[in-house]
C-alpha cells in the first residue's frame, strides 16, 4: 500500500505509512471527520479523568480495538506502562507486529467502537 506523507506531501509507503495512519487514528476525536463520523477514537474523552489503573485499561483497550479496525497491517501484542506521573501524564509503550500485506485478506469490520463511562463496546455497524 502507498499513501501520501502528510508533512511534505510524497509518497509513503512500508511500516512509516503504517505509524502515520495509527497515529491518525488515535488522535482522531470520533465524529471529527463529516464524511466518516464512525471513525476515530472515543477514548479521546478520558483526558481530564483521574488517572487510575482502570482508567489506564480502558485506554489500551481502545487502542487495541482501533488498531484491529482500522490498521491490520499492525497488530498489537503488548503494552508497557513506562511512567505515571502526579501531573496527570502517562508514558506508556505500544509493542506489536508489523504484516505488511495483512490488508490483502482484511474485511475492514463495519463497526463502532464506543464508550459509556467505564464500559467499552464495540457494535456491528450498517
């Protein structure tokens, strides 16, 4: 797969297209984008919420689920908390798999992932 760099407008392509598209995908707020309101991340909601070891989970479980959507050419094996800190930020690792033609034989799910205050779910779409 190819897509376009969004800084200098070339050719991108292998696993930097791949960190570009999971990094849209996280920072994304759901309901953002008119045209693919299903898309995004609604854990964008928990900044500003304590931050708890629950609150923590929450998160990487949204991670997870929005990298199985949206990018099969990534799948995430493992997280690693590297640092919580009073000032309310948390450092925090994303290991996986790289599976450069894992999109030759994905279905991208029609589904919408969502929150309602500590619970994640994730529903077949339209």
């Amino acid at each position: 797969m190819t897509g376009i760099n969004e800084q200098t407008g070339e050719a991108l392509s292998g696993f930097p297209e791949v960190l570009q598209s999971l990094s849209k995908i996280f920072s994304t707020p759901q309901g953002q984008r008119v045209m693919r309101e299903w898309f995004g991340n609604p854990g964008l909601k928990l900044l500003g919420e304590n931050q708890t070891e629950a609150t923590v989970l929450i998160w990487f479980n949204i991670v997870y689920m929005l990298a199985e959507l949206f990018e099969p050419r990534f799948k995430i094996t493992h997280f690693e908390v590297i640092g919580m800190k009073e000032s309310g930020f948390t450092d925090f690792a994303v290991y996986g798999r790289y599976r450069p033609y894992a999109h030759l034989d994905w279905v991208q799910a029609k589904a919408f992932v969502s929150r309602n205050g500590k619970t994640i779910t994730l529903k077949a779409g339209n």
